[in-house]
C-alpha cells in the first residue's frame, strides 16, 4: 500500500490543528452548531440521534496490521469497543465525545489516517476492488491509480462546495467487485492495441433517482485521466442543481441535459485542462508507485490445505465460500466474514480488529482490506497457512462461512444511528440471517445478495441487490419495500419494487417465502436466485410474496 511521506504528514498534521482549535470554539460557545457543521462535516464528523459520529477514511479499502491496531485502539479508548464498517471502505465510530475528536484525529495521523472528506459535498473517500494486487483476472493493481485521484481530489480549492457529494471508483478488471457502475465517476484501467488507459463511466448512483453509469469515453490515454475527471467535475459544477438536493447529483446532470451534451462539454473543456498539467501527473504517479509496498510471494506448498480440506468438512464448507483463487495459484485470497448469524453487518470489536492484524501480520504478508461488502480481505495467504488462519478465526468468532450467501446481508445503520433513517435496518438483517440460520438452507440457496437500507439514501444498495430491502415511514409506522433483480456485479442493474410494503413483523417471513419460491423455481442448484429472476420475470416472486395460498403454505 501507499507509504505516506514528510508532506503527508505535514498537511494532516496541520488539518489537525485547524479542526482542533475550531472544536474548541463550539465547545466554549464562539460558534453555533449551524457555524460548526460546514466544518466537522470537511473532517468526517457528523451529528447522529444519539451522538457524533466520526467517519474515518480507508482509501480504496487498504489497510495495514498498524493502521488495523490503532483503529481498535480508538474504538476502545474512545468509544464502546466496536468500529463499523460501511460500504465505502470506511470505518465510523457512533459514540464519540466532542472534546475527543482532536486526540482521535492525532492518534490517526499517527499511523498515517485521516477522516478529510468523508463528508461534505466534495470528492470523497475513492474505492477500488477489494482483491486489487491479488486478483487473478485484474489487467494491474488498481490501487495507485485510486491513490493518484485521492491525492488530486483532496483539499481540491475548486471541488470542496460542489453542488452534491460526488464518489468516484477505480477497476481494473471485468469483473467488477467495486459497483463502479454505481459510481458519479467510474474508472476501469483497459488496454487497447497494446496501450494501457481507461473508459470513463459517468452518472451512477443510488440513492431516490438510482440510475447506472453511462460509459461517457471509451479510451481516455494514461497522461489524460486526472485533466479528464478536471473536465468532468468542472462541467458538473457548472451545471449541476443547487436548488434542489435530491436533484443535485452529477447522475441528474447528465439525464436532464443528455450523454452527448455532457460529452460535448467535457471535451471542450479538456484541452485547456489538459494543457495546465502538462504531464505533471504522470511523474507524480511515478513517485506513487515508488511509494507503493507490494509483497513479494514465495512459493509454498500447499499439501497441508487440500489435506485439511479433506479432513475436515467445516474447513472446506468455510473455504468454499471464503476463499477465493489468488494470481499465485500456491496463494488465496481470504475473506473474514463479519456478518456472524444474528450479529450487526459490518460491525468489528477492538479484539477482532486486533486478531485480524496479527493474523495479516503473521501470514498475510501485512496487507488487509474493508470491502463494501462490509467483510475484511486478507488478499495474500499462502494456501498451506490457511488452516491456522481458519483456527484462529474460529476461536475470536470470524469463521462464519457465508460469504456470497444470503445472510452476508449488506445493511446501513438505519434508525439505531442515523438521523436521516426512516425505519430499521440492523434488526432486520439480524432477523433475516437468524432465520437462514435456523433453516440451514443458505448453502443450498447459494448465491444470494440481499442487501438493506433504512431511507432513500441507500447507503444499504438496496437497489443493487438481487433482494432489496428499503425501510421507510408510513404514517409512523415502519414499512418495508422489497425490489428483485437487482445486481451490483459488472452487469449492474436496478431491481424492481415487488408492490406493497410489510410491516415489521412481516418483512423476514416475507424474504423467507421469496427464498423458497426460488428452491421451488430454479431449474437445478447451478441456477442462483437472480438468473431464476431473469428467467422467469416478477410475477411468480410476487405470487409467492402477495398470494395468500403462498402465505398459507410458508406458515405450514
């Protein structure tokens, strides 16, 4: 990963002392809460129901055992002991005191993390594919790219008030494990006639108005990305809504004012973009990835994995799902599920967080991953070390092997924490996952996304799982929409709304009669629920959510 150097420092350090005097200031009073909030909000610190909420950055979801060990040291020493994960590779911390802020800010910078931009209407933290560096089909390692724009886009003096917070993601591979098309700017590393570059991909996004990115330039050459995005963010701050905040996203930008027009504005930007660079970010891309640590792989035999395999069918049902192939076939690339049956997605205790640093230290040559799948990735481990890794994890609580199954449910804090839920997210993942848990049927269910949001935000992508889930506010009462069919994978699609609402009490018995409408329908077990969706349309998974036969017959 990226290796800080004196400038880094220096800039959070004195970002620090800035945050820190201005906190002073609210705390003895010289500023409102209204004065403060443009100013906490530019260092990751919100205002939740019950607390502060500190969102700390963990750019393009990497991490090291240092970095793992101080996040635990802050959740212990400043907050109830637990971080949470969210589907932006980030960490945050919903317990905080005010007056902490400033030491938790100088105890990150102690290992070279910040919270700048994780909040606000400006370029935040950008994400890339958690297997970046190990991935066996990836063209190149994604991540110093994402580090190139991270670095561009930070205190950026023209993109720190746009009209609306604006999230970029970078791939390098077709298969896409970061949602990139989700994404207001999406950037996948491609080779053409020899040449390496990029497509860019405009206009995804979540939220109310959920819309997928629309391939904007198919080859952008290497020297021409950071002047690119430039045009790209310079025309979207020109014409992007301000009136509207629901409306204020690049995704509407470029629907009310069309592809081509966007393109045509961009392009004619570029050229004077272009010219004030004058290739001064290709050496600064050059020091990135001088500044950038990638492990060297020894070859290992792997007699001691396929014997445990063998041996032991709770190993091999875990590594079914938890692992997958590394580019050195002797290697793995292993996923720490943190969705036990029942727990809070996303949630990591302090001697977790400490487990999975030594056990990266020890074998994962020092490198760990934040997925936005809410997991953590140990992306290099010699397969012949994975059955002590599996142990290990199964004494702290880590073994769950449900990776790509239905209960590793994607969810936001909803209503527990947010001032902008609507209805509750994290009971109903608990509830959903107790269920499978209880039917011991998601290994025969297979591959399953199912994901949860408590408003319309859709920090859950909801809209993007193959089962949606959208918690919102009837008359106050909790009501909860169910969409189908929706994918975050390299064919990203928007699922479609089921119809009415379920109460509370009605939403897991809900998901639980969509899940044995597929055992009903899928033409084999190689079938998975979103292809039988494909196949087969909405109506006979409505049938099984609305029919009252269908409810009779669930219930027996």
């Amino acid at each position: 990963m990226y290796q800080y150097n004196d400038f880094d420092a220096a800039f959070i350090a004195e970002r620090n002392r800035q945050f820190r005097a201005q906190v002073e200031r609210r705390i003895d009073g010289s500023l409102t809460e209204d004065e403060f909030k443009p100013l906490r909000l530019m260092n990751g610190l919100y205002l939740q129901l019950h607390a502060y909420m500190l969102r700390v950055a963990i750019p393009y979801g990497s991490l090291d055992p240092a970095k793992l060990r101080q996040l635990a040291y802050l959740a212990e020493r400043w907050d109830k002991g637990y971080g949470h994960f969210t589907t932006r590779t980030n960490i945050q911390y919903n317990w905080p005191q005010l007056r902490d802020i400033p030491d938790m800010l100088d105890a990150l910078a102690e290992v070279d993390m910040h919270a700048i931009q994780t909040s606000g209407n400006t370029i935040r933290n950008v994400t890339s594919d958690h297997f970046a560096g190990a991935a066996a089909d990836e063209l190149e390692d994604p991540r110093p790219v994402a580090e190139l724009i991270r670095q561009w886009s930070t205190d950026h003096p023209e993109f720190q008030f746009l009209p609306r917070k604006f999230k970029i993601a970078v791939i390098a591979s077709d298969s896409d494990r970061a949602v990139m098309k989700s994404h207001d700017i999406g950037v996948k590393i491609v080779e053409r006639d020899g040449t390496r570059g990029y497509e860019i991909w405009v206009g995804g996004g979540m939220g109310r108005t959920p819309m997928v990115a629309k391939l904007l330039k198919d080859f952008v050459p290497r020297a021409d990305l950071l002047p690119y995005l430039e045009s790209i963010l310079a025309t979207y701050n020109r014409l992007g809504r301000r009136d509207n905040k629901y409306k204020a996203r690049i995704k509407i930008t470029v629907h009310e004012n069309g592809l081509d027009e966007i393109r045509d504005l961009v392009e004619a930007e570029f050229p004077r973009r272009r010219a004030a660079f004058s290739g001064v970010d290709q050496a600064w891309l050059d020091r990135i990835n001088a500044a950038f640590v990638t492990p060297t792989l020894p070859e290992r035999d792997a007699h001691a994995y396929y014997a445990a395999r063998d041996a032991d069918p709770v190993f091999r049902a875990w590594a079914d799902t938890n692992i997958v192939p590394h580019k050195h076939a002797d290697h793995g690339i292993v996923t720490i599920s943190l969705k036990a049956h029942g727990a809070t997605p996303g949630d990591a205790s302090a001697a977790q967080m400490r487990l999975v640093a030594d056990l990266a230290e020890r074998y994962g040559h020092n490198d760990i991953r934040a997925s936005h799948a809410q997991n953590l990735v140990l992306p290099h481990v010699a397969l012949a070390d994975i059955p002590a890794v599996h142990a290990a994890l199964r004494e702290a609580g880590l073994a769950t092997g449900n990776i790509g199954l239905a209960s590793d449910i994607i969810a936001c804090p909803g209503m527990d924490y947010c001032a902008l839920a609507t209805a509750r997210s994290i009971p109903v993942a608990q509830g959903i996952a107790t269920r499978l848990d209880e039917l011991k049927i998601e290994h025969d269910v297979g591959h399953l996304q199912i994901k949860i949001s408590g408003c319309i935000n859709a920090c859950g992508h909801h809209h993007v799982g193959h089962i949606g889930i959208l918690g919102l506010d009837r008359a106050g009462v909790e009501n909860y929409q169910i969409t189908l069919g929706g994918d975050a994978s390299e064919s990203t699609a928007i699922g479609t709304r089921t119809g009415p609402g379920f109460a509370y009490d009605e939403i897991v018995p809900a998901i639980e009669r969509l899940i044995f409408a597929y055992l009903d329908l899928r033409e084999g077990p190689e079938e998975t629920f979103l292809e039988a969706y494909n196949r087969l349309g909405l109506a006979p998974f409505k049938s099984a959510l609305y029919d009252h036969e269908a409810r009779a017959h669930a219930a027996e």
